[in-house]
C-alpha cells in the first residue's frame, strides 16, 4: 500500500509542467487534500466535501435501485441487514455519517458502496454467505471504502490524470499526450489493489470493534474465490485465472487476498467472537435464488423467460449463464452461443434486417430465409476476428413480432466447426415462443435450509439440486464444505429447490 499516493501522483504531474506553473499548481492542488479519517493520513479528494459525497450517492440510489431491479426483501430481511451494518457503521470513523444499506434483487455476487454512506448487496451475495460474520464482513469492507475515502481519492486521481495529459499535450504535442493517457490508466489501476487492500484491513476492525469473527472476512473471500473458480470452469475457462489480480473483476479474490485477510484476523483478539450461523441460515430460507421470473429461468440446457415468453435450447456441453444484457452459453473450445434482443425494432424481411443492418458490415454467406417454428427468421455464416482469435459465426435473427427481434450468435473455432454443426442447428430450430399456460407453470428457485441426517453426504444431498452440470461442486461452493467432509446429522445446510 502507497503511504503517501497524493506525494506521488502530484510529483508526476509536476514533473510534466514548467517550474513558474508548478508553484500555482502546487497551491490549487495541496487546497484539494483531505485528512483521511480512516488512516489520519492525507488524500488528495479533488476537493470532494462530505456535501458533495452525499448529494451523489442520494442522487445516484434510485438509478441503482432500477439498475439492479429493486430492491429485495421482506421488511424483517431488510430491517436484519440494516441493523449489522449500522452497528459496524458505529464503530467506523465516520460514524456521523447516515448509512444506508440495501439488497438489491440480483442473483449476481456483488456488493459495492456510493458515496455519502450508500452501501448495497445483492441476494446473490446473501446466499452465498455461510453466516452473520462473513455478511458483516462484506458490510464492513464496502464501509471501509467510504471512510478511507476511496470514491474522493477517484475523484481526485481523475482531476490529476486530466491535468497531467493536459500538460502534456501542451509540451508534447498530442501523440505525447496519447501516450500519456496510457500512463494516467496506469496510475489508476494502481491504486485499485490497494484499495481493495485497505478496505479489507479496515472491514478486519470494524469487524472486531463490533464482535464479530475477525476470520469471517478471510472465509467469504475463500467462498468467493471458489465461486469464480467454478465459473471459469463452467466456462471452459482455467480456474486459476481468478488467482491474478483482475482489475475488471467487481471483487477480485484471489489466493493472495484471502491469505492475506487472514493475517489480518490473526492479528485481532476478539473474546467470544459473534458467528450466527444458525440465525443466519434461518434468514436466508425461502430466499429467491437464481433468475428472476422478469429475467428468466435456467434449466439444465434449456433458457426459458415465462414473461418474454420464449424458450430454447443448447447442446449437451454447453454450459448456460444469464446476465442483463444476454444470455450466454458457453462450449467446449472456446465455443459460444450469445442470445440477446435486438435494440431497435426494424421493419422489412427478416433477410432484410440480417443482411442490412444487422450484418450489413459483415461479409455474409449463405443468407437464407427460414421458419422456425412458426416464427420467421434467417441466418447467414461469417467469420469473426476477436482478441480470442478468428472463429466461424453463424448469425440467426427472430421476429417475434414488428417491435421484437431475437439474435443469436453462434461462435466455433474451425476445427470444430463441422463437429458442432448438428447441436447448433437444433438449438436455431429449438427457438420458439410459449403459450400463456407453459409460462404459468414455471416456477423460480429458491434456497431451502435443511437439516442433515444420520447418511446422509455430500453427493447425495447435491444430487437433489436441480441442475445437470456440476452438482457436487455448486453445493460445495454453496455450503463451503468439501465432499470429504463427514455431515453430521442435525447440521444445517443450504439446498436450492423449486419453488412451489
């Protein structure tokens, strides 16, 4: 961790303008500096006040609370999660602050805070979570970020990387300041493991300030280390990747990360430290898990959205994942298939639209025009150069009627392109829409807390979730256990089920 990041970031910019300006700018730059309350040394905010902090955190709430899809919760969840994070807030150094904390209706793994004291969480997250201590420790690491002034120490980063290219356009010329965007990035992201770091530490006190486990922050790091792993798996990808530190990551964790909270929590003396795992659990029963019936459901390798009405299918091999924007699944070899809605409806052909505006800076082959059905559509084959490499790309659109369009991209590597063929040509022809009575019937996923009885295993208890891929490994993540361990009858673990 930098002791001094405004030091530096202010000698590269001064290193970039002449001596006579340096001393003005020196001046406007040491009147935007800042006590951090957190760690009492000084950060450049840009002059980012308090004020300001809370006017863009309330301004920025709803906009949040739409992103994510509302919020979550009956009223005794959200008052439960409020209540541990007002009592870490509490025990931070800015403890005048108001904090506000909300769960979010998302099944992603998330949790992030805005500035003024706005700090979220995803029911995504919740489940995840084994008991109170790892959910506080998420709460007390996201208010480490507002107290050590992070979202400041951006704004101000931001103003000395703005100031930095300016002067280096002026002494430079603009290839120079082209080049100096790319160290500005660099700065950037510099400081962006480091305030991971600190908001770690931080999370560590606030945690033993109130009484909780100080080793529950080291715990749900591990737990979302191993859900990353299994994506990268269930994505064809290595899992080791999640051991770099990926700054695109929303919470990257790696082994490093978590060895290193670890430490940390050794370092702390709590006397009977708070777990609740039992309360915990009990909270989290009934939770909605998975998609949203407003976001669709995955069921094994079908896709299927009961309000949108639509459905189909992928080959076996292909692993299903869904996100706001489209639905992925991906294959072996870097295959992939990306369903999503087109942005705008279009009129004319479905020929028309593939070819003229959907594909129209595309070299198509093979245009033709299909049913499928009952639906008209089309496809056409292409090639597609990525930073992945070059793949084969069959392009297939949908009309659903004049203001919808459905897309769906098929990507193989040319080796595997003929081998394929047949599983994705079933998966074009397996799009179809559903009647008002097959929406009705799909029902959502939902957590279920159940007791372990005397037999019962790892494997056969995951054997009961309803997935077709990697059910062991889902429920290992899910409960933080190994299939070595030996369950004792009457311990409580986490089962995803069907709704009634």
């Amino acid at each position: 961790m930098n002791p001094n990041p405004v030091s530096e970031a202010v000698k590269r910019v001064l290193t970039l303008i002449p001596s006579l300006a340096a001393a003005g700018l020196l001046a406007a730059l040491l009147a935007g500096c800042a006590k951090n309350p957190a760690t009492g040394g000084t950060t450049f905010t840009g002059g980012l006040s308090q004020a300001d902090e809370i006017q863009m955190g309330r301004q920025n709430h709803p906009k949040i609370i739409k992103e994510f899809g509302g919020e979550y919760g009956t009223p005794e969840l959200k008052r439960y999660v409020d209540g541990i994070g007002q009592l870490l807030a509490k025990t931070s150094e800015r403890s005048d602050l108001q904090f506000k904390f909300t769960v979010l209706n998302s099944d992603i793994i998330n949790a992030f805070a805005t500035p003024g004291g706005y700090v979220y969480i995803t029911r995504g997250l919740m489940a995840l979570a084994d008991n109170e201590a790892q959910l506080a420790g998420v709460l007390a690491h996201e208010i480490g970020h507002i107290t050590a002034l992070h979202h400041a120490r951006r704004h101000g980063q931001s103003l000395l990387a703005n100031i930095g290219l300016a002067a280096v356009g002026i002494l430079a010329g603009r290839q120079a300041a082209q080049v100096g965007q790319l160290g500005a990035v660099s700065l950037l992201q510099s400081f962006s493991r480091d305030n991971e770091y600190e908001a770690d530490g931080l999370g560590v006190r606030y945690l033993s300030r109130a009484g909780f486990d100080p080793a529950a922050m080291a715990g749900f790091l591990a737990k979302l280390r191993a859900d990353t792993r299994l994506t990268a798996l269930r994505r064809g990808e290595s899992p080791d990747t999640v051991d770099q530190f990926n700054y695109l990551a929303t919470h990257p964790a790696p082994a490093a990360r978590v060895k290193r909270a670890t430490a940390l929590a050794r370092q702390t003396n709590v006397r009977n430290p708070m777990t609740a795992k039992d309360i915990y659990l009990s909270k989290l029963d009934g939770l909605l898990y998975g998609g949203d019936p407003t976001e669709g459901f995955i069921r094994g390798q079908d896709f299927l959205h009961p309000k949108l009405r639509f459905a189909f299918s992928v080959p076996t091999g292909f692993h299903l994942m869904n996100s706001s924007k489209a639905v992925l699944a991906f294959g072996p070899n870097k295959s992939r298939i990306i369903f999503d809605r087109a942005s705008k409806p279009a009129d004319g052909s479905m020929e028309y639209y593939l070819s003229r505006i959907w594909g129209g800076k595309m070299r198509l082959r093979g245009l033709e025009t299909i049913r499928v059905n009952g639906l008209d559509a089309a496809t056409a084959t292409t090639q597609i150069r990525t930073s992945n490499g070059t793949f084969d790309a069959r392009l297939t659109a949908y009309r659903i009627d004049t203001q919808t369009i459905y897309r769906m991209i098929f990507l193989t590597t040319g080796a595997d392109t003929k081998g394929l063929a047949t599983g994705l040509r079933r998966t074009t022809y397996s799009f179809r829409t559903l009647s008002p009575a097959e929406a009705s019937r799909l029902r959502p996923l939902v957590l279920r807390i159940i007791t372990a009885r005397r037999g019962d295993t790892v494997e056969s208890l995951a054997r009961r979730l309803p997935y077709s891929d990697y059910k062991v490994e889902r429920f290992e993540v899910l409960n933080g256990i190994s299939r070595k361990d030996r369950l004792r009858p009457g311990q409580k673990l986490k089962l995803v089920v069907t709704a009634n």
